[in-house]
C-alpha cells in the first residue's frame, strides 16, 4: 500500500500515521523529521533548509524532491509507503508522479486530514519537546511532572521554533495557498479520501485504508 498523508500542520498525521504502521507493514516516511535530522546534524541540506523551516516557510521544491528520490529508493519502502508532508505543492505532486512512473508503482489514496485553524494553532502552541531525547508533550494535556524537565530523560524540555503562534498562523496561510490545490489535483484523479482530524487518536486513516481494501 501507498499512501499520502494531507493535512495542515498540528493535524495528528504523525498519530495517525503510528496506528497505520501497527497494522501495514509500510515505511512511514516523514518529511519534517527527514528535514530535522539534516538540520541537527548540519548537513548540506540540514543547512539550506533550516532559514525557511524557521520561518514557517516551504522548503524549495528542488531539495525535497531530490531528498524524497533518495529516500523511496531504500529498502523498507519497497512493501509500500505512507508519505507525511509530501507532496505539498502541485509541482511536488507531478514530480512524485513521475518518480513513481519509473519505479513502476503509483498511489493508493491521498487522505486529507481536515481540521479548522484555530485547533492547530492551539494544539501547536501547546506543544513542547525534549531537547535531548525528542519525546513530546503537550502544556494543557500532557505536561511533564516537572516544569521544562523531560519525563523520559530529564532533558530540557522546549518550546520549538515552529510551534510559536506567529510561525505557526504563516505556516497555516502558506499551507493554504500553496498546498491546498493539492485537494483538487488528487480529486481529479479519484485519489482523495476525507478525514476528520479532530479528535486523531480515533483512527479515521486506518479506517479509510480498511474501506480501499474491501
């Protein structure tokens, strides 16, 4: 199975995606984690892309796209693959398409996770991440034990760049200018699936991928 998580940021494509691999043995393939890691280890690209990560700004398409090619090519994506924050413009989109032609495969369903601004922007806003380990927490609904103290490690735990509220409301308009025609180009093509993703722990992408096979 392939597959493509949509969504704007904050959505809950990163739950959704964990209770899709406890049943499809498939590569969760994450744009923003792939980015994080060449970010924190200062790689080529890690340097190129952190001034337009920081900004909340989308990472050229070229560098995606040539990381992407990279990243299909392994192992553990050829039983299949569900992509979380690519494609995110039309041009990625067609871009894929073709990388998938040559490959000889194509996409299963591009599952749209819709949620309204205001929850994202609360739900970011609330988050908080372990600087040493990377666990997550949330301020409101799971907050550590100690203030800015890690549970798991001990770690300082921080508020990311990303999640402030002014990155995150510029996060928000770039995703609907620029990512949302993304819902008309897989529309078109009998690909798009609607998921609420309001409350995302409730499983509504395992439940549309149960439907695709039936």
């Amino acid at each position: 199975m392939r597959i493509i998580l949509m969504g704007p940021p904050g959505a809950g494509k990163g739950t959704q995606a964990e209770m899709v691999k406890k049943v499809y043995p498939i590569a969760h393939i994450s744009t923003g984690d792939i980015l994080r890691e060449n970010v924190k280890t200062s790689t080529d690209l890690g340097v190129s892309a952190k001034r337009y990560m920081d900004a909340g700004s989308l990472v050229p398409d070229g560098l995606i796209i040539d990381m992407m090619e990279s990243r299909l090519g392994n192992e553990d994506a050829r039983a299949g693959f569900m992509l979380d924050g690519f494609p995110r413009t039309v041009a990625q989109a067609e871009a894929l398409d073709e990388l998938l032609d040559k490959m000889g495969v194509h996409i299963d369903a591009a599952i749209l996770l819709e949620v309204d601004d205001e929850i994202v922007v609360e739900r970011l806003t609330s988050r908080r991440v372990c600087s040493a380990c990377g666990a997550i927490f949330n301020v409101i609904a799971h907050n550590t034990k100690v203030e800015n103290v890690c549970d798991e490690c001990s770690g300082t735990v921080i508020q990311r760049d990303d999640d402030k509220e002014s990155v995150i409301r510029n996060r928000l308009s770039v995703y609907h200018n620029e990512t949302a025609p993304l819902v008309d180009y897989y529309e078109k093509r009998g690909k798009l699936r609607r998921v609420s993703g309001i409350r995302s722990a409730d499983g509504g992408v395992l439940s549309c991928l149960e439907s695709l096979k039936n």
